[in-house]
C-alpha cells in the first residue's frame, strides 16, 4: 500500500490518494492504540495549523507557578528580556511545526503555549513541565539565562510534542531518544529562522548559556558529540558519537541527555550526506517517525533506526538517496537497522 | 559528620556536588538540627527509586542524592521543599562559601 501510496503518475492517482487515506488511517490507529498521552482525533492531523496562544507569566524568583502574566498574544513588548525572549521563542517553535510539518501547536490540536520566566533564585535550568515551559535566570557563574537560546527553548517545547505523539519514556535508550527529538527540532528551529543551509549551521544546542567564565561552545554539538565543552570546573562533554563509546550509567535517568549524542549525530550525517536545509527531508523523515503512531514509548536506538529508515522509504522510496542516507548515518554510529 | 549534596540531571546534565564537613561541636551543633528536621525514613535511598516515583512527564528537572553521615535520601527537585530545602540550600551556601 505504502508502494501504491507513492505513485505519482495520473492514472494511479485516484488508487495513490486511496492508499494514503488508507496508511493515514491506519497510522491514527496505531497512535490511538500506542499513544499514552492524549489521543489526537485523527480529523485533526488534516487540520489546517492556527496561530499559537503564547503567554509568557513571571516567576518573580519564586518558584510558584505558573506566576504573574506579563505577555500575551499580540501584545507588545513587555520591556523584560527573558520574557520577551521566551515569547519570540515560543513564535519561532510553533512556525516551525505549523509550516513545514502541518502541526497545530504542540498537541496538534491548537494546544496554548505558555512558559515562566525568572523561575526560582539563580536557577540554572529550564525544563517543560508536562503543561508548560520553565526557564530559570542562570548563577550568573556558570550558566546566563536560559531563553537566551533559541535551541533550548525548541528542545523544551520538543517535549510536549514528544509527550502528545510517540510518548517516549524518559529512561535509557527511550529517554535518550526523547532528548535527542528535542536536540533535533531544537536545533531545526534554529536553522530554520536564520535560513541556514546544512552545512552553515553549527549544530550547536544552548549556544551562548556560558558565561564567558566558561571554556565551552554550548551544551551540546550534533555534530561532534563530546566537543562543546571541555572546561576545568565543568569536566569534558561527556556525549559517546557511536555506539562504540555508549555510556552506562544509572545518573541522568540512564544518561538521558549523554547518550542521546548517538541519534543526534545520526541525524546530523543524515542531513550532511542530503545537503540543503534539514529541515527538509531529514526533518520529514524524522517528524513522521516521532509522530507517524508506530514508534513504542519504549524505544531502544535500534528500533529507532528502523522506524527512521522505514519512514524514509515510505516518504521517498526504498533505495531513493533520502534512504541510503539514513541507513548510512546509523552505520556510521554503530547503531544496526 | 560530613553532608554532601550531589544535583545531577538538567538540560544540562551536569553534575554539581556542595560538601560541608561538621567536625566541630560547634558546627555539629548548628547541623544536627537541620539534618534531624528531614524525614529520611519516608523518600527514596537512590536516585533511580526517586526517579521512577515521579509521576507524569518531568523531562529535564533536577535530582538530589543527599548524605549526612550515614543517611540516604534521593529526591526530585520538585519534593526538596520544608527540611529538605533548608538542608540542601544550607548546604550549598556553606559550601560555596568554604569555597
């Protein structure tokens, strides 16, 4: 059906738009069955995305929230960087998912986006809290504040779209798969406000959180993962770029935010070996994966990889370059399709 | 007695440890009430217990592995509040000041 679901010529087009009804059907119905989130009615994929409902509120250092509103749709500038940061953000986020991937909000059903600034005192974190998005001031030491990168404010909103679709858990290789979504369209944010090509961008998630105190680039490289810092206080980057050098560890929910160097960078060569933009192809293959309803909550990388390559076939065919480039990608990271 | 408090996880994952050593009976004195006043007995001993506790989907949050002498405690930073907070922000704040 899928082969069918391709064809482009006139004469199949009437059996081709039957075919993905029919794949689109089944794949609502494999979300309904393996989503433990809210289920999105299946009408709702084919819903025409609307304009996103942001309200930025403030902590005022306390760490009640969601606090006080400082910010809502359309208003005009409230003067406060951090808020004013986290409300472009949250605008740059949600085009990002309207335009090219047809989502409607973080939920795919119109979803309001709201987000905390100036939460808690010298918080040097930011984190999506299941309904919202939290960012924190930084100690001013290590860590400046957190809406200060477009990357960590797409990897937060990346959760919720992760806790609406696939659900992975945030534990082991599926945690780590989970970090890596929000890396990738973290990332993919980036790139796509500031119109950059594959091979222009950096790469580069949380650049500019370091103080200058800090001997470091960023919180993490998709490209060279285990290269964004190395500094005196903090240690190395600790991220493996294959499977080769995985960490097993029970910290970090099993290495969450470590092992998750492996898939970014699977989705790096990926975009490096297609040039052009990635958030074109790489980043369709990627969204239909993460969405497509068949990927299990408890995903290990190699069941990842196969869903990747299987939705790059169903997307642009078995053998097409698109394919060989991501069952390229996760050779070179050790992980087996 | 010694107290360490270990923070890992975090957009960042990058693990923090703040330590004060109470080897005086002075400094005994001054901590001693601030570690009886948590409910050790009641929260998770590691980190992975804590972890698989939380309930819903918290990506991205902080945990705590606190030691004071012999205790145990592992938390989600959302459940350091009361004691535990007073502890763990003492702890720090002697810390970065021995520092």
């Amino acid at each position: 059906m899928r082969r069918l679901a391709r064809q482009d010529a006139p004469e199949f087009s009437v059996a081709a738009r039957a075919a993905k009804e029919a794949l689109s059907h089944v794949r609502s119905f494999q979300s309904a069955r393996t989503a433990p989130g809210p289920v999105v009615p299946p009408g709702l994929r084919d819903v025409q995305p609307g304009p996103p409902v942001r309200s930025i509120y403030d902590a005022g250092g306390s760490e009640t929230l969601p606090g006080k509103l400082v910010r809502k749709e359309g208003d005009p500038e409230s003067g406060d960087v951090a808020a004013d940061e986290a409300y472009v953000g949250l605008g740059h986020t949600h085009r990002l998912f309207a335009d090219i991937f047809g989502r409607n909000s973080i939920d795919g059903a119109g979803l309001p986006l709201d987000a905390t600034v100036h939460f808690g005192k010298l918080y040097d974190n930011a984190f999506w809290d299941g309904r919202q998005m939290v960012f924190g001031d930084g100690d001013g030491q290590v860590f400046e504040r957190f809406t200060r990168s477009l990357s960590v404010i797409g990897h937060e909103l990346t959760h919720g779209v992760t806790q609406f679709s696939a659900g992975l858990a945030y534990r082991n290789q599926a945690g780590a798969l989970n970090e890596s979504m929000s890396d990738v369209f973290g990332a993919l944010v980036e790139q796509y406000v500031k119109k950059q090509p594959v091979s222009k961008a950096s790469w580069l998630i949380g650049e500019g959180l370091f103080t200058p105190q800090v001997q470091g680039s960023a919180l993490r490289s998709m490209k060279a993962p285990g290269t964004a810092y190395d500094d005196d206080v903090l240690g190395k980057d600790p991220q493996p770029d294959s499977m080769d050098s995985y960490v097993r560890t029970s910290a970090d929910n099993g290495g969450v935010h470590i092992n998750s160097g492996i898939p970014n960078r699977a989705f790096y060569l990926t975009a490096e070996s297609l040039g052009g933009n990635a958030w074109e192809a790489p980043g369709r293959i990627w969204y239909e994966t993460l969405t497509g309803g068949s990927l299990p909550a408890t995903a290990t990388f190699r069941v990842f990889a196969r869903a990747t390559a299987a939705a790059a076939v169903e997307l642009f065919g078995s053998g097409s370059t698109e394919h060989d480039a991501v069952r390229k990608a996760w050779e070179t990271v050790k992980v087996k399709v | 007695m010694k107290i360490s408090v270990e923070r890992t996880g975090g957009i960042a994952a990058l693990t923090r440890v703040w330590t004060v050593t109470a080897d005086t009976a002075r400094a005994r004195n001054q901590w001693q009430p601030i570690v009886e006043a948590c409910p050790w007995d009641a929260v998770p001993k590691t980190v992975r217990a804590a972890a698989a506790a939380v309930e819903g989907s918290q990506p991205d949050r902080f945990f705590y592995a606190i030691r004071a002498g012999q205790r145990r405690a592992a938390l989600p930073e959302q459940s350091v509040t009361g004691p535990w907070r007073v502890l763990v922000d003492s702890t720090r704040a002697a810390s970065e000041d021995s520092g």
